[in-house]
C-alpha cells in the first residue's frame, strides 16, 4: 500500500503533466519488480504505461504490447479480473494486435454487466475485425445500461460514446434505419436533456451531445451515400464540409466543393492530424472531378503521408472517410483500377470488413479481370450486407458473383 501511495504522490504531484505520468510509471514498474504475483500492482503497472503512451504519444507500440503481455497473463490466471480484459483491450486496440485481446473482449461484458462502458469496451477490439453485429449489439447494451443508471445532473457521456460507435456498427451492416434512430436519440439528448425513450429529463445542450449531432449526420451522409449539399458556413464543422465537399462531388456541385475546400483549407493551415487530412481529401476531389489526376493523386499521397504517420485506427473511422477507400475510389473514377486495389486492400488491412472498401475492391478487380480477387471481395460484401438486396452495390455484387457461375 505504501508503493502504491508513493506512485500516486508522483501522479498528482507538482511538475509537467507528462513528466508525472512517466514517473508514476516507473514507480509502478519498480513496485511490479517487487511483487511481480501481486495481480492489483500488475493491472496498475499496465495501466500506467497505457496512460504514458497517451501522455507521450509514443506510436512505437513497445509500452503497448509490454502491457498487453502482462494483463494477458493476469487475465489467463484471473479470467474474472475487470482490470485484467480492459486493459487487455486497450493495449492492443491496433489491426495487427486486436486478435490477442479477442477473448478478452468477450469477457469484459459478462464481467461488469450492469456497467455500460463494460459492454462497451469490447466493441473496440469488435471494430478492428469488422464484426459489425458485435458493434451493434455490444453498443445498444451499452446504451440500455447507460440509460437505465442515469439521473438528471449525471453526464450523459457513456450513452453518447455508445451511440456513436453503435451508429458506426448499423451504418457497416447496412442498417440505415437503426443508423437514423441513433441520429434521433442524440438530438433528444441534445436537444432535451433526456432520452428519446423516456423518462426523466435534465438540462439540455450538454456540450458532448451537442457536438455529436453534425459527426453523426454527415457519417450518415458518407456511409449511405445519400448525398445532401448543406449551406457552408462558419458554423459547418469539418464532419460536415466533408460530408458535404463529397455530396457535391457526386452531384457536380463545384462551387460547393470549391467553398468547402477552402474552408477547411484555412482551418487545416499550418497544423496536421485530421484538418489536413481532410482538407487534401476535398482538393483531390475537386481535381479528380476536373481531370487533374496527377494533382488528386498527389493530394492523397500527401493525406496518406499524414495518416501513416498517425496512431493505428481504432474506434469509427476518423476521418469519417477513410483516405484509402477514398484513394481507390478516385483512382477507379480516374479509370486506374490496378493502382486502386492496392489501396482498397490497404483499406482493409486497416479497417476489415468496411463494406465501401470491399466494394471497391470487387469493383477494381472485376475491371481488371481479377476473377478470384472480384469475387472473393463481392462475396465478404454480400456477407456483411446480407438482405440489404435492395442496394446498388449488393446488386452488383450478385450480378459478378451470378456472371461467374455461369462461365
């Protein structure tokens, strides 16, 4: 107990923010020397070094899986131990780590059942498999837990996380209309400070609820290809002005496409992460939409330059329009299919199972008479969309999968 109170003065102690975490980490890693079968001390130890590669931005991945490594040895030894499977989770929320923290996932909900971020939590290792029915259910729970503990004056962050990556899931699986009645319930959070269920109500405009409306409305708009030009103002978020910036590329709007580039152009200007990211996805479909190929492809290869240099995707795709399924998408529209399988395939190594991208690869391996590429795409596509017979891109799968048999 004193090793732990030592560690905790250093944590909230004086000193820089990130000086602190390092150093509670290290007195945790000197108290895990100690007592190494201590199973509190280990989950504590792993924990501090999740919270320094947050403090660091350490994107090396070495703290990462010397976490993972010892809570999945708790987690073999005490498959009951909360701590254990979350922070198992967390430390291999990554395409490449996420199958090791699999089991876990399917643990942690049965662990802390009546905890909505418990239910949630394993959703973040369902994504990096594209397990879309798990997303969906897994943040409906969560959501239904959420709502059943709150009371007015409480924050509503748990229901909001919740819906967000719910709505993610049901937009993958094709669910457009569970995808709106999550756009509905956060605006009734928004809006009125209760829930769209029923029930007591609190104070409306709760700044995280606020500011979900816009991410879930122009995902929706992205992911169902519903395009919807909206007026560009000031007040349009980034969400929005790519939302929209891709709705006027499909709709030959360039004017709005010209305005949403260079607002985000301004608000992108001299920093990097997403703004940038974004921004060069809306010049490359300016350009693209203009027959300037090598000027589109040389936007992407810069937002491509940005993202790889980023944290490993995890969560809903951020920016809501992952920039290798944007990439190929383009490169198809260009009439450069071969180029654009790598990107796809690119896609899917970061992001599997995402239908768009499994589209796309069908589509670009179909033109150039990759047969067994084609059709392994359209299958994985029909699969995730399975009934949704009544969309564009199922029909087009079927038709290649159908022409196929038949020759």
């Amino acid at each position: 107990e004193k090793g732990f109170l030592s560690a905790v003065e250093i944590l909230w102690g004086d000193g820089d923010h990130v000086d602190r975490r390092v150093g509670y980490m290290e007195a945790m890693a000197d108290l895990y020397e100690r007592y190494p079968d201590d199973s509190e001390v280990a989950a504590f130890y792993a924990l501090s070094m999740l919270s320094t590669v947050g403090a660091t931005r350490d994107l090396s991945q070495r703290l990462n899986v010397r976490a993972g490594t010892i809570t999945l040895n708790l987690f073999e030894e005490r498959p009951n131990h909360p701590g254990a499977a979350h922070y198992t989770i967390h430390s291999f929320d990554d395409p490449l780590h996420a199958p090791l923290a699999l089991e876990a996932a399917h643990a942690l909900a049965d662990i802390a059942p009546a905890v909505s971020h418990a239910r949630h939590m394993p959703t973040h290792i369902f994504i990096q498999h594209g397990m879309w029915d798990y997303v969906s259910n897994h943040n409906q729970s969560a959501y239904d837990a959420s709502r059943e503990l709150w009371r007015p004056g409480d924050t509503m962050g748990d229901a909001i996380h919740a819906l967000d990556w719910g709505q993610y899931g049901d937009l993958q699986l094709g669910d457009y209309e569970k995808a709106r009645l999550w756009i509905e319930r956060i605006e009734e959070m928004s809006q009125e400070g209760g829930f769209l269920e029923g029930g007591a109500r609190g104070q409306g405009g709760e700044a995280r609820a606020r500011n979900s409306v816009p991410l879930l409305k122009a995902r929706y708009v992205i992911e169902t290809e519903e395009w919807m030009v909206l007026p560009i103002t000031e007040e349009s978020s980034n969400n929005e002005l790519l939302a929209t910036a891709l709705s006027a590329a499909h709709t030959g709007d360039q004017q709005a496409l010209r305005e949403a580039e260079a607002l985000l152009n301004e608000r992108s200007s001299g920093g990097g992460g997403n703004n940038s990211v974004m921004a060069n996805e809306v010049s490359a479909l300016l350009h693209a939409g203009m027959g300037h190929a090598d000027v589109a492809k040389r936007f992407m290869d810069e937002a491509v330059v940005t993202v790889d240099a980023m944290a490993p995707p995890r969560g809903a795709a951020s920016p809501i329009k992952p920039v290798y399924e944007l990439y190929g998408e383009i490169l198809v529209d260009l009439g450069q299919p071969e180029e654009a399988i790598a990107k796809f395939e690119r896609s899917l190594e970061r992001m599997p199972n995402r239908p768009r991208s499994l589209l796309g690869l069908g589509r670009a391996s179909a033109m150039v008479g990759d047969r067994d590429k084609a059709v392994k795409a359209y299958t994985k596509l029909t699969q995730v969309w399975a009934g949704r017979d009544s969309f564009d891109g199922y029909k087009e799968a079927m038709r290649y999968l159908h022409s196929t048999e038949n020759n």
